[in-house]
C-alpha cells in the first residue's frame, strides 16, 4: 500500500515545492526526503545519518513517529506488526517514479522513534513501451 501511495505523491510533491531542483546526488536526496517530503505528508522532519562508505546508503530517523504515535500494539504483535513499513514503501514508489531504484527497510520501530534503512541501487533508464514510440 505504502508503494502505491509513493508512484501517486512523488508529483505531488514536486508540485507543491517549486523550489527543489534536480538531486545530483545521494545527499541532496536523503535532505529532500527528511526535511520537504516527511514534513509535507507526515508532520515530522528526520535526521539523516549513518551514511555508508560509498554514500550509497543512509538511515532517516523519524522521532517522533507519527503512525505509531496513537496505537497500542497488543504484545504478542509488537515484535511482528511494523506500522511504519507503509512509509518505507511511500519512499521506494516515490523515488521510483523519479527514476531511482532503492531498497528500504526498517532498522528500528520502537518508543516513537523508528529508523529505516534507504539504499541506492540504480538509476532506472526510461523506456517507451513497444508498439509506443513516436
């Protein structure tokens, strides 16, 4: 559901904030990311850490987290029922559809605060479908 959520606002987003420019990097990404997008749909700013060697992977943490904010996870769910998943998937559609492949993960989604893992892939090439081209 998160994924879907992310191919239909990444216009949106772009529509809204006129002021952001293409991302040439990694960096300028995870900035636009945890302080334009989380803030637009969620409410909250992240902090960008633990970049890799390669800056090809980084980790946006969310505190607090606004999903989880008002839910009592009955114990016995608490180590398997991740709210916060649909937000990873809202970032993968999202950046799909400005033609970059990631995987995203949550690290962590405790006490409010939840840290979830963004790692570049590739750039997606765009492609006309066969039969389409002009």
């Amino acid at each position: 559901m998160g994924y879907n959520i992310g191919l239909r606002i990444a216009d949106d987003l772009l529509a809204k904030n006129a002021q952001i420019g293409r991302c040439t990097d990694m960096h300028q990404v995870a900035d636009v990311l945890a302080k334009v997008a989380l803030r637009t749909y969620l409410g909250v700013s992240a902090q960008v850490t633990g970049w890799s060697a390669a800056n090809d992977e980084f980790s946006l943490l969310i505190e607090p987290n606004p999903l989880t904010e008002f839910v009592e996870v009955p114990p016995e769910l608490a180590q398997e029922l991740r709210y916060s998943q649909m937000i990873c998937g809202a970032i993968r559609g999202a950046l799909q559809m400005l033609h970059i492949e990631v995987q995203t993960a949550i690290v962590s989604d405790v006490n409010q605060n939840t840290e979830i893992r963004v790692k570049f892939i590739r750039i997606l090439q765009e492609s006309v479908p066969p039969g389409e081209e002009y």
